[in-house]
C-alpha cells in the first residue's frame, strides 16, 4: 500500500467503482473524477467534476494536484486526460482486446486511438487491454447471457460457435489495476506500456454457454451451428421480440474470431494470476454469506 493520492476517473462505471472500494479498503487516498455528481456511490469520498467530452479547464482543475491517476474511462479519452494533467504523473488505463478485431467499430477504433496518444506523448504508464469482463456488479455479458438462456431452448450460433473466448473476472481486472498502481507508484513505470489481462483459458463459445447454463443451474442447452450469414440476416427480426437483445452485424462476425491470449505477460509484469472461469463463475452465481 503507498500514501500518493490517485486521481480515479471513471469512478461511476463498473470497473471504476469496483476500484474504488478496493483501493479505499486497503488505506488508500481517492479522488474520485466524475461527470455526473448524481451517480456517486454513497461510500465513495466527494467528487471532482469534469467532463472528458466537454472544456479542457475543469478537467485540467481536477487534475492539477494529480500524482498517480487511473482511468476505467473508455480508452478513446486518454489524449484528453494527458493534455489535460502533468507530462510526468503516471497513467493506469483500461483499454480492450476489441483493438484487435478483424472488424473495427467506434469502441476498438478508440481503443487504438488512445493506445496511440499514451504512446506518442511517451508518458510514464500502462494501458490494460482486458478481455470480456464478467463478474461485475450489472455487467451485460455472462448475466445477460444467463437470463437469455432462462428462456432459449436452443442456443443459435454461428459455426457451432468453435471460435475461443478467454473471459476475465472483474476481481482479476481490480487486482491488475491495483498491480499496476503499485508500480508506477513505486517508481517502476518509466515508458507508456500495453499489456493484455485475461482469464487463465481459451474455451470455444459452445463452452463457455454450457459453462454459463449450469453455474445457473439451467439444463444444458442445445448448440444450433448457423451460418454467419443467416444469423446476420435474422438478427435484427430477432431483436424486436420481448426480451431479446439487439445484435448488430459486426458483434455476429466478432464471434468467429479467436480470442486467445498469452498471459504470461500479464504474470510476469502485474503478479496476478487470473481465477479458472469456473471459480469465477462459482462466485458470481452463489450468493455471499
């Protein structure tokens, strides 16, 4: 644990609360950086507002004390942030594999694009790209997914749904955070840095529903193998039925690509070795005593 203050912006998002509240249990001095005043958790410390989309001063008010700062904000902010604050103060920043999609949107464009501002301006700092994040309080991803399997006798998926996911558990996304906060704070970080966090394992999609259904306590649930094409085709008659998401055609297409990464960066550089998606699993669907 170290005495520097940290600058949290993001402080209202999921990551950023979960951040928080670990940060603040451990001792640590938080400055929450926020938007919207109305949205803070009423355990968190006052707030200093500023909008990363708006002015540059209040922003720069914020932040003209900052020695250690952290965003969980969306990557596509980092260039504000840096014009923003000191050239020599350390930045922790969540991006995303979505950088790496064969089929780039706004969010994996913005990604690339503040990846390139932390490189450019060559500022002291660590940019973590995780995978998909689950395990948070509201997260949309395995919740979501567990709701639907509530009411799908069959799960429809494009190529029998073979290609690799590696989710990662918002406690091990916390833990990397943290990690790399005690570096930087420690004087460890002298060169803007990336680094993927990711679960322990690939698995195919296939497994990774199945895994879902009986944390749920959901029978197993039939894979249907359609062709991307059909599914992109059906997608948004689909969405317009009660309870259904909307699905757009690059989310179809991202769900052939792999997604298997190396995380023997992630222990070598941040020390966390990442939970089994099972375990993580097993947390999120029992309920604590």
């Amino acid at each position: 644990m170290f005495t520097t203050p940290i600058h949290v912006i993001g402080a209202t998002g999921r990551s950023g609360l979960a951040l928080c509240r670990t940060l603040a249990a451990r001792g640590n001095t938080i400055i929450p950086v926020i938007r919207d005043p109305g949205r803070l958790a009423k355990d968190l410390p006052p707030a200093r507002i500023a909008d990363l989309t708006g002015p540059r001063a209040p922003l720069a008010a914020a932040l003209s004390d900052a020695k250690l700062i952290v965003t969980t904000a969306h990557a596509r902010h980092i260039g504000a942030i840096l014009a923003a604050s000191a050239p020599d103060v350390p930045l922790i920043a969540l991006g995303s594999t979505r950088k790496f999609t064969q089929w780039p949107d706004a969010h994996g464009l913005g990604v690339l694009a503040g990846e390139k501002a932390l490189h450019d301006a060559g500022r002291p700092g660590i940019l973590l790209h995780p995978t998909m994040i689950y395990g948070a309080e509201g997260e949309d991803n395995v919740q979501r997914l567990a709701a639907l399997l509530k009411i799908l006798p069959f799960v429809p998926l494009p190529e029998g749904g073979r290609a690799l996911v590696q989710p990662i558990y918002q406690g091990d996304v916390t833990r990397s955070i943290v990690a790399a906060l005690d570096l930087a704070a420690q004087g460890a970080v002298q060169a803007p840095e990336s680094l993927v966090i990711a679960g322990p394992e690939a698995m195919p999609y296939r497994d990774f529903v199945q895994a879902i259904a009986r944390a749920a306590g959901l029978p197993r649930r039939r894979i249907l193998s359609l062709p991307s094409s059909l599914l992109m085709a059906v997608a948004p008659l689909v969405a317009r039925l009660p309870k259904m998401p909307a699905i757009g055609r690059d989310e179809i297409r991202r769900l052939l690509e792999d997604k298997a990464f190396d995380t023997e960066p992630m222990r070598a550089r941040l020390g966390v070795m990442s939970i089994p998606f099972e375990q993580g699993l097993s947390r999120l669907f029992t309920p604590s005593s």
